[in-house]
C-alpha cells in the first residue's frame, strides 16, 4: 500500500513502526460552531485511510482530538497566539457558558460523524480532559532548554532549537514562514516563528484588569490555558506513544500547526522521530472560490438536509476526487453525487438475497478476479477512491452472476462505507410533520399553492423532501 508522506514529499510504501499494526491520529474539530463540509472532508479521508488499513489485515489503534480550549482567532490571521479563545467567543454570542458551548457542538459533531458512517477511533481526546499532560509535555520541553517566559505566556524557542541541530518547518510547504504575516507581530518573542505552549489568563497577564476567563487552570508557570498546538501532540503521544504510524489534518494545518507539533514533540523526547507518515487533505471549493462563514457559504450537514440531502450522498461526492486535489462543492455537483449513489444503492440492493450460485466461466472468471485486482490497486494506490468508484461501477454494469456482484460488493463497501449493501431503512416520520403534510396537500387540492408552499418550506427545513404529483384537474 502506498501513501504520499507530506514530510518526504514522495509516495511511500507504508510500512508501519510494529508489523501488522498502525497508530493514526486526526486533527479533529475546533467545536465552537458547527462543522462545515470543508472539515468533514478531512474527517471522511481519516475514516477511508483506517477503513483501509483494517481491510487490508492491519490492527489500527486511532485517536481523534477535539479542541475544546486554546485555539484562539488569531489563527485565521496568520498568528495562533493571538486574539480570542474561539470557545469565550461563542459563549459571548450565545449567551451561553464555554462549557455549554462545547458539550453543545461537541453532539452535533458526533451525530454528523455517525451520519456520514465514519469509524469511531479508540477514542475521542478533549483538549480539556488532558490539561495535565499537556503541562507535563511543557515542563519537558522547557527542561530540554527550549523555552522563555513573556508578559502572555510561556512560549517555544525556535532559534533555540535549530541551535541544538534540529530543522523546524520541514513539514511547510512555505520555504520561509513568517508568523503574523498578516497582523502585527508580538515584538517579544524573540523569532516571528515562535509559539505559545501556555498563555496566561488575560486577567493576570499585562497587568490588565479583565473579567477571568471560565476556561484555565493552575500550572507551574501561573494561572492560564494551553497553546492550541499543545494538544495534538501530548494526548497523540499519550495515547499512540512518542513514536506513531500516520498523522492526518487538513492543508491548512501544514505549514504551521503540524511544523509546531514535530518541533515540540521531538523537543520534549531528545530528537525521535514523531511521525512517521503525515497525511494531509485538500481544501474544498464552493462555486470555484473559497469557502467562509463571511461568505455565506460554509454549508453544514443540517444545510444540505434542509435541500433534501442524505449525508451518504456527500461522502460519495468526497469520493468523486482524489484527497490531494482541490474539490469544487456546487449544488449541482451533489445533486449529480446523490442520484449517483441513489442509482448504485438501488442497483446494489436488487442483488441482496440471491441465491443458486453457477460456476462461473473461465472468461467470467478472469472477470471478476480482474475487477477485484483493479479496485484494490486504485485504493493502495494513496487512496484513489475516484479510480475506485470507476471500477465500482464497471462491476455493477459487467455480465458477473448477481450472486458475485453482491459478494464483491459487500467487500468493497467495508471501505466504500456507503451502506451499500444495507436494506435501505424505513424513516419514520413524525407526527408534526404527518399534519403538516396533510394540511398542505389540503391546500394543493384548494388550488392556494402560495401557503401550501410555505409549508414545503416548514417541512423541507425539519430534513424532509417534498415530492409532489401532478394535480389532476
């Protein structure tokens, strides 16, 4: 199986740290709103990758976080020491506590992550369940001579570091980073790449009389909250050891989120090796352009529900291009996605349950074994889904028994995870919306379509489809 390595820049065959078994990490949500279709991308190439490994024999330990402190909203311009923590932000706007507001997105997270059939990892790792052990990783890193203190917090030393013989931003894609590109540095730190292990409460830190924020707790430096780039690497090791298979994470987070993590961790264990492979998924398009919530256009699974939308349908459409490339998201394009894979489903479903299979012919044969050669290759192939729902459908279209067709299918679909093979489950639909259907079709039949059409709205925004017959006159 090969894999492209972001840190080599190469396809690599993989060939994990212990045989026959693999260590993954994904860089989960940030859940102080709710998540795009540009995050679930991520989050469906981390479930294909382990779906993957798993069919093909390995034992997969993964580890997912969820950054619930720390991440500050600085990050969007270009400096992730600085601005506010994105949890007291939303708490502000919602009136509600940090805490609320993180046990609130974290559901909707994991309701979407069951609606797009992802594997759960061995376990999902909240920043703020493991606050001790990402102490523990800064008093290691600050023993090993790479630290220094500031008015806002206690942060690492990168020209400190690369004295010590060691190469920071492998990883980017930029040849020289410039923190705070956008915004104006911090004029204390003493390198523009440096970056914050703990921050300081903002009611003690520069002498400021703020109000105390909800999230923070004691360390041995002074009262405070954890860097955002602190996590990922102290509940990873924590969890997979100081040396682990497969990191993944969006684009976005390799030139400095990810370079942050190899420097700290290797920092804190004396140079070994973190990572062995690193993983990272393209940005996805909205009508050719980016996508934003200043924009409109950061569309959630609820959004695409509201236009009749099954999630499996945006997971086949994320199979329709190749992790490493750009995906342009329209309308359109899902609508060709969905009845795409409502046609497969449906062709898939017709074979379940037959029976009296027929030795096959020698050309049949070398059919079907042909096909099943092919599907692999295009998945260990660094994951060449779009290949490998070509031949899906070259399957689906041959002359094979239907028996046999069912059979490759039903493996397949272990990595697919399209429930393809699944009887198609009978929604039940509640009673609110039974009435609110009955009345609308009262008015269809009384010719007043303007308040039968806010209705279809009312219906369509509680995730049902309206599909009308024609009024017979």
């Amino acid at each position: 199986m090969k894999l492209y390595n972001s840190l080599t820049r190469k396809l690599e065959e993989f060939k994990p740290i212990v045989s026959g078994k693999a260590g993954v990490y994904t860089c989960g949500p940030t859940v102080y709103d709710y998540i795009h279709i540009g995050n679930w991308r991520t989050y469906v190439l981390g479930d294909l990758l382990v779906r993957t490994l798993t069919w093909n024999g390995f034992k997969i330990d993964y580890i997912m976080n969820i950054t619930d402190v720390g991440h500050l909203t600085g990050d969007n311009a270009g400096d992730a020491d600085t601005g506010e923590d994105r949890m007291e932000k939303a708490a502000e706007r919602e009136g509600k506590t940090a805490w609320e507001i993180a046990k609130f997105y974290t559901q909707d997270f994991l309701a979407g992550y069951d609606k797009l059939n992802l594997i759960k990892p061995k376990q999902f790792t909240k920043a703020t369940e493991h606050i001790a052990e990402q102490i523990e990783l800064v008093k290691k890193i600050e023993a090993a001579g790479f630290t220094y203190k500031i008015e806002d917090g206690i942060y690492f030393d990168i020209q400190a570091y690369e004295a010590a013989g060691n190469t920071y931003g492998a990883l980017s894609t930029l040849d020289q980073r410039e923190a705070g590109a956008r915004i104006e540095p911090n004029p204390d730190k003493k390198d523009r790449r440096d970056f914050a292990l703990w921050k300081f409460s903002p009611s003690t830190a520069l002498g400021a009389v703020v109000p105390k924020r909800e999230m923070e707790w004691d360390s041995p430096w002074g009262v405070g909250f954890p860097g955002w780039h602190v996590e990922c690497s102290a509940m990873s090791m924590g969890y997979l050891g100081e040396q682990f298979d497969i990191h993944i994470g969006g684009e976005d987070l390799r030139s400095t989120h990810h370079p942050n993590e190899i420097a700290q961790s290797e920092a804190a264990t004396g140079k070994k090796p973190f990572v062995k492979y690193w993983l990272h998924g393209a940005h996805l398009l909205v009508e050719g352009g980016r996508m934003g919530k200043s924009l409109g256009n950061a569309y959630t699974l609820a959004d695409l529900t509201k236009r009749g939308f099954e999630p499996l349908a945006l997971r086949y459409f994320y199979l329709t291009g190749h992790y490493r490339k750009q995906l342009n998201f329209t309308f359109e394009a899902l609508g060709a996605a969905s009845e795409a894979y409502k046609k497969l489903r449906q062709v898939a479903g017709s074979w379940l349950g037959q029976k009296g299979r027929t030795s096959l012919s020698q050309e049949k044969l070398e059919k079907l074994q042909g096909l099943s050669l092919k599907f692999r290759q295009a998945v260990e192939n660094d994951l060449n889904f779009p290949e490998a729902l070509a031949v899906v459908w070259e399957m689906a279209k041959s002359n094979l028994p239907e028996q046999d067709k069912s059979e490759l299918m039903t493996d397949w679909d272990q990595v697919l995870g399209l429930k393809l093979t699944e009887p198609p489950q009978k929604v039940k639909v509640p009673e609110e919306v039974e009435k609110l259907m009955a009345e609308r079709e009262r008015l269809r039949q009384a010719g007043d379509f303007s308040k039968a059409d806010k209705l279809r709205e009312e219906i369509e925004e509680k995730g049902f489809k309206v599909e009308d017959d024609k009024i017979k006159a």
